[in-house]
C-alpha cells in the first residue's frame, strides 16, 4: 500500500458487481428480480408510465413462469451458478491481496447482496479509497452505467465520499485477452478444433450506439483481439449476439440466426465462447449451451462445444489484481 504525503496509510476498499440472480428458481421469486431488473430505466428506455403497464399486464405474467424453468435447469444445491462463481472469485481475489491490506466484497446490482449494503460496510471499516469494479468487460450503459447510477446516488446523500476509482471496461486489457485465448486453446488441446468460432455477446438494442453507448464496437474489438491471439483467418471465427428481447432491432448478427443457417452453409462443427461474461450464468449455461445447442443440432449441426467463462480461474484473479494495483499506486 501506498501511503500519503503524510504518514496515514489510505485503506481501500474493492466492490465488484456483478448483474444479480433470484433468490430461488421460482415463479414469484424470478418475478421479484425482474421487476427490479426491468424497472431499472437503463436497461429499457421507454417511458416510465408506458412501460410500467407494459411490464406488468405483459412482461411480468409470462416471463416470470418462463424464466423460471429456465433457472431451474442449472440451479445447484448451493444456489445460482452466477453468485456461486462471482462470490468464489471475490473470495479467491481477497486471498491473493490479502498482505496489501485491500477489503474486497461482492454485490449484485439487482437482488443480493445489495451494492447500498456494501457501501455502508465500507463506511464502518473506514474506506478512504474505493475502487469499483462492475463485472462486465465491456461498457455499455445498461450494466456498468447503471452500477455507477447506484453509487453516485449513494454518496449523493453522504457528508464524506471516498477517494472512488471507477473501472469502466477491460475489454482490450491484455491479460483478459490473453486469457480468454489460453481457455480456448486448452479445449483446442483436448479435442479436434472446429470448424468454426463463435464468439457470442450479450444483445443490445441497436439504438444505443446511435446514442453513444460504445458496447457494440468494445465487443467488436474485443472478438478481434481474442482472434488475433488465436492466430485466426477472418473465415475461422464469426461475432454473433445473443438474448434478443422485444421486437426492434438488436445488434446483429443475431446468435440463434446464425446457429440456424450454418449448417445449411456446410458449417456443421463450431465451438462458442462468450468474453463479455465474467462468470457463467443464465444466459451462458442455459440459453447458449441448453436451448441454442439444440437449435443448432435441429437446424442439422453434428457438434456444438461451449467453452466455459474465467469464472474464478486463477488467471481471472489476476485480470482484476491488476486493475485494482493499478488504481492504488500514489
């Protein structure tokens, strides 16, 4: 730890976030979460009275039940895979700083644990320097600007703020590249490569990066160096978005789209990585290695081959030591 001009050593503090997950697999727990989820006016930019009525007479009736059963094909004894891995990875990253004297948590920015209740547990321990980390590699206004909505508000009502350092996106951070990269080769080790990559993002609405939001080419950029280390022709891998909802235009090309028309374009072996999850969870273990594996396979696919996320990988706890010694330097 670094110390002041002064003798008085600043004691930092370290919040990751990550999205958040029901409390149980059920109808009225999952409808809990996304009200929560889907009140927030980041994620859905309509109207605020135009959208209640939507989300409740529409949204929140049907999705809830759907949802659901969704949770309930890869819930675990323990609980839900995305807060399994996000608290083993906060728990391993506390270990590995634990001689610089850095207080690292986890919070959730919908369900539990709540980032307000971190906060103040950081009040209590003194935290003169905070540094924030949402989980998602690459910005977009939805995720991480929502974190920081939640944080701003927070020390909005506070006599005493922090010494705060927001980390934005990792998304070309050369560590989280090498990384993603090193987790592919070692199923490329294992068994025969495919025929094709696909490197599979969370879907935005398209509208957002007319408004500014640079997910779309952080994504891009990311796919690209992920590809570049892989040493990869551009016909070896494809960047392809997932978890449409509603009927406008989300970013293309959509990810069950494409698993649909590359058989009929000869593609019937292909392996998907997802770089902008941190962990595995809803969208990774149920919708592309449950419901779009069999999409591929009815569309005349032969193998399908899901390459799982960092998750509290050794190499994941480095991504982040690096982030956090870089911001309490001085």
């Amino acid at each position: 730890m670094a110390s002041d001009s002064g003798s008085t050593i600043k004691k930092t503090g370290v919040l990751l976030v990550n999205l958040g997950s029901p409390a149980a697999p059920t109808r009225s727990a999952v409808r809990r979460y996304l009200k929560d989820f889907l009140s927030d006016p980041r994620v859905v930019n309509l109207p605020r009275a135009l959208w209640g009525l939507i989300l409740h007479i529409l949204v929140l009736p049907f999705r809830s039940g759907k949802s659901a059963k969704s949770y309930r094909k890869i819930w675990t004894d323990q609980g839900a895979p995305l807060i399994i891995y996000t608290d083993r990875l906060t728990k391993k990253l506390a270990s590995s700083l634990n001689s610089c004297s850095i207080y690292v948590e986890m919070a959730m920015r919908y369900g539990q644990p709540e980032i307000t209740g971190k906060l103040k547990l950081f009040q209590q321990q003194d935290i003169s320097r905070l540094i924030i980390i949402p989980l998602y590699p690459q910005y977009s206004s939805t995720t991480t600007a929502s974190v920081f909505d939640v944080v701003g508000d927070f020390y909005g009502q506070e006599k005493f703020i922090p010494e705060l350092h927001f980390i934005n996106d990792y998304h070309q951070n050369s560590l989280y590249i090498k990384s993603v990269a090193d987790r592919i080769k070692a199923d490329w080790l294992q068994r025969e490569k495919p025929e094709l990559l696909l490197l599979s993002f969370h879907g935005l609405p398209a509208k957002l990066s007319e408004w500014g939001d640079p997910y779309a080419e952080q994504c891009q950029r990311t796919a690209e160096l992920i590809a570049e280390q892989l040493q990869l022709d551009e016909k070896d891998w494809k960047i392809v978005f997932q978890s449409r909802f509603g009927k406008a235009e989300w970013l293309q090309p959509y990810c069950v789209d494409s698993l649909r028309e590359l058989p009929k374009n000869g593609i019937k072996r292909v392996d998907i990585v997802c770089p902008g999850f941190s962990v595995d969870c809803l969208e990774t273990l149920e919708e592309i290695n449950i419901t779009n594996k069999k999409i591929f396979f009815d569309a005349g696919g032969e193998c399908y081959r899901y390459i799982p996320a960092l998750n509290a990988d050794e190499n994941h706890v480095e991504i982040l030591k690096g982030l956090i010694l870089s911001n309490t330097l001085g």
